[in-house]
C-alpha cells in the first residue's frame, strides 16, 4: 500500500515557464480565505480524520496507510515542493528550483532560515540524506523517478542538486510527494519523534490521535493556530456523526452520504473540492481474462459512467474518461470522451473469443466511502453485456498483501488529481513500481519519456496528447469516474485549503473565529 490510499497529494498538473524559473510560495499557496473578516490568531482545532489502528505508522518515507497519520506527518515535516494555487508547483522547504538547459540536473535552494523544532538550521546535507533515504525505500523509485541515491548531493549549506538519468522537466512537480525532511543520520530508532520543519510540532501522539503546537519560528511564515487536535475514525459515519455532534470543528474526507445530511444543517459548511479522488477498475494487462485489449477496451465500454457518478458519489464528482490525471491543463484534449455502447463491447469480446461462461471475481475493499459500492454497480452493468461478476470484498490489509499489483480485477483509488505524467511515471510506465495492471507498453514509454524531455508548452501538449491516447486505447485502467473531496467544517473554521490531496492538508493559513 502507499501514500495514495488516503488524499495524500496535490491538485494541478502540467509544466509552465514558471516552473522552469525560480518559484517560491508567498502569495501562492493553497489557502482560502472565505471569510471577509481579518485572521485571528488562537485557538485549537479539532480536526477527525480516517484511520485504522492496524495501519498506523510514524515514518515520514513510509506507507501511510491512514490519513489521519499523514495530516500529522503533512503538518510537522515539511517537502521541497507544493501545489499552488496560480502556478502549479511553488516552493515549501525550497524557495527556487533550476534546472540545466539539458533538464537532467536540478538546483533546489533550501530557504533561508529554515530550522527544526529544535531550533537547529536546515542544511543541504539533512535534504541529501533524508532524500536518499526516501530513495532507498520500496517506492522511491516511484517518487524520484531516474534519480538513484548516489546522484543526491549537496552543493554547500543550502543546495541540493538532483541529477537525473533522463531529461525530466516536471522533476520539481514530483518533489511534492512526499519529499519529508529530517535531520541528517536520525537513528531509525527515533525516526517517529524526530523534529520537522513545518508549521506545526508535535504535542504528543497516542494510537492514531495527536496534538500538534504552533512552530513559532516556523520559514513558511504566519501560523495562525495555537493547535491542532487529531482524531482518528475508523469509518467515515463515525467520523461525520462526531462533525455533527460538536464533537469536532472539520471533518477531512467525510463523504457524499455525510455531506446530503450536512447540507440540511445551517451549522456546519460543506467543502467539495472537485476532482479530488480517482476510483478506477484496474485489469491485469500481462495475462489473465483482460490481457487482450478488446476485452479491455470492451470493459470500458460497459460501464454507464453518468450513473455510476450519480448513484455512487450521490452526484457529488464527475465523469472520467479512462485516463489518470485529470487536473493536467492538457488532460484529455483532442480525445473523444467514452460512453456506454453495450454492442460494440458485445462486438469486442465475441472478437476476442471473451469466455463468458466462466465468472469472474471484482476485489473490492471498503476503505473509503462508495468503493465497495462502484463495484456493486458495475458488476451489475457487465451482466447487461452478458459478463458474470462476482464482487468480493477484501479486509485492507488483505487486499494490499494479495490482491494489489496482483489481482485480475479489482478496485482502487488515489487520492490525489495530479497531472498525467505522475500517473504515468508511478504506474504505468514499463517497470514502475506501482505498476497496478503490469502493462508494458514501448509506445506508451516512447511518449512519456518524451513528455519528461519537452519544456515547451505547446509541444508538451502535443506530446501529451499521443501519451494519453496510448493510455486510453490500451491500458488497464478504466477510469469511470472522480469524487469529489468532501470536508464538513464548523462555522467558526476559515482559511481551509482551496487545494485537494497534499495541497488540503496545509493548514497553517487556517484561523478560528470567536
């Protein structure tokens, strides 16, 4: 499992001048401030967020399998890059990002007095060692494409130069991803009370729950807050019954169903951020029942995707079309959108000599509202094009060990609405390492690598176009549709994140009224 399971990234996508050029954050981030009175500071905020107690983990670089433990992470340790609001990947522990005229080395400046909590200065070594040990995780790959640990160095006290294998454009676009910062040789001992450099410290934590305190000192600027009070649910009903009882001020992630009851309700303010979650069907491509591609092709066109929108999210998210990364400017265009057309699936799988005497299995998992539901509905909108579906479900832990990268069918989702080439260079490209179909595909490579090398625009656009049409005629993903991010918040909340993924759980900008 990894970061995705829970909203863990960024909103946008694409590469524009202003990344190739110095970046920085102020005036950019992901605040919203949706009140017309000044910002005060105090206050505590109780802020529920989902969790199980048998995923809870402290590492920065590890798998957050639970929101509730990377909001905590997200506040304490700051990355390199952030989504933006205007620009699409702004500074956090790194005010600029340069690249050479090749695009396969970077220069990433460390802000200017940035500390730990401990109040020792963040130095270009502590991003060195803390990359490279991300690296060297089982899916650093993913999240540092083309970039082996050796090739992390620093370059005096405050840069970090990045060479890469491949020209990469959209380098500092990927270090939002969980590019965490620690001190240099934390003892993986202590690698859970380790001091960050983000907004907030850590109070205390306690199995899942945690109060974080104000960074006084912290490089980013004001911090409004006094703290921030986690608690971890374990279902999003839980959760939301918590919102409306006063028990807490936001509700992160609380859901369609939570949001229809809240929307009744004058005391507590519904936040949708669109496009926040994809929730596809993954097929095996390398073998199995999906590997031709007619079959495939065959699957997307069985799904009516306007009911799934309207029966599964209860309306609240939109359409897809098969293709991840949906917040790119250049998504999809010039790419006809997919719909319903049961006799030409029919068609299809007639051609590919599809059996349909056999049934076969849809794993689903219920980690997060509406996924074991979309399988439900699908199953029974194949059976209309004559494909028997057997949905089962799977306890969490036992769909990531058995099913995830494994199975023939099954559901997922990620968290995040990022731009096309992340998708692509963490689970499609051929050898990714969270390659959920195993596809391989030359053309598909061809395009991406491509992609990486263009600066350009226009022609990324145009590159982009035939990366994403590879996409769409062949891969494993049927992407039917994206869910809206759904947050529940008590009147006297302001300043909440307009952002989704990563970009939501910046909070340093939120304020409480009297």
């Amino acid at each position: 499992m990894d970061f995705k399971r829970r909203q863990v990234l960024w909103a946008g996508g694409g590469i524009g001048a202003a990344v190739l050029l110095a970046a920085c954050g102020g005036g950019n981030g992901a605040a919203s401030s949706d009140s017309g009175a000044k910002p005060r500071r105090g206050g505590t905020l109780r802020i529920g967020a989902l969790g199980r107690s048998s995923a809870i983990t402290r590492d920065p670089h590890g798998n957050q399998g639970n929101e509730s433990d990377y909001l905590v992470i997200a506040l304490v340790y700051d990355t390199l890059t952030a989504p933006g609001l205007k620009d699409n990947t702004v500074g956090r522990l790194a005010t600029s990002f340069k690249p050479s005229k090749d695009l396969k080395t970077w220069r990433f400046t460390v802000a200017k007095g940035a500390t730990f909590h401990d109040g020792t200065p963040v130095t270009a070594d502590d991003v060195v060692w803390s990359l490279r040990r991300l690296r060297n995780t089982p899916a650093g790959a993913a999240r540092l494409p083309g970039i082996k640990a050796d090739n992390i160095t620093a370059e005096g006290k405050d840069t970090v130069v990045l060479v890469s294998d491949f020209a990469n454009a959209e380098l500092p676009m990927l270090t939002r991803l969980s590019t965490f910062i620690m001190k240099k040789n934390t003892p993986e001992k202590d690698i859970a009370k380790a001091p960050g450099t983000g907004p907030f410290k850590l109070d205390w934590y306690r199995g899942g729950n945690a109060r974080l305190l104000r960074n006084e000192h912290w490089h980013g600027g004001q911090v409004y807050l006094d703290a921030i009070e986690v608690t971890m649910f374990e279902s999003p009903q839980a959760m939301a019954n918590a919102m409306m009882s006063g028990q807490i001020d936001l509700a992160s992630n609380a859901g369609a169903v939570a949001a229809r009851t809240a929307d009744a309700r004058k005391d507590i303010k519904v936040i949708r951020r669109p496009n926040d979650m994809a929730m596809p069907i993954v097929m095996r491509t390398s073998s199995g029942p999906f590997a031709d591609p007619k079959v495939r092709e065959a699957m997307k066109l069985v799904v009516d995707r306007d009911a799934m929108v309207k029966q599964v999210l209860s309306g609240y998210g939109t359409v897809a079309n098969d293709i991840l990364g949906t917040a790119d400017p250049d998504y999809a265009k010039g790419i006809p959108q997919r719909h319903r057309d049961l006799a030409k699936a029919k068609q299809l799988l007639k051609e590919a000599q599809f059996d349909f005497s056999k049934t076969y299995e849809l794993v689903t998992t219920e980690d997060i509202s509406g996924l074991a539901e979309s399988a439900t509905l699908f199953a029974s909108q194949a059976r209309e094009a004559g494909i028997k579906i057997d949905v089962v479900k799977q306890e969490s832990g036992t769909f990531y060990q058995k099913t995830w990268l494994k199975g023939d069918l099954y559901t997922n989702y990620w968290g995040t609405n990022d731009s096309v080439v992340f998708f692509a260079s963490k689970t499609m490209t051929t050898g990714a390492g969270q390659n959920e179909a195993d596809w391989s595909d030359k053309d598909f490579d061809a395009a991406y690598h491509k992609v990486l090398a263009t600066a350009d625009p226009k022609a990324r656009a145009a590159a982009l176009h035939d990366l994403q049409q590879v996409e769409y005629d062949k891969s494993g993903y049927l992407l039917w549709g994206m869910a809206d991010g759904i947050d529940l918040a008590a009147p006297k909340v302001h300043g909440l994140p307009k952002l989704p993924g990563y970009g939501r759980v910046q909070l340093e900008n939120v304020w409480l009224a009297p």
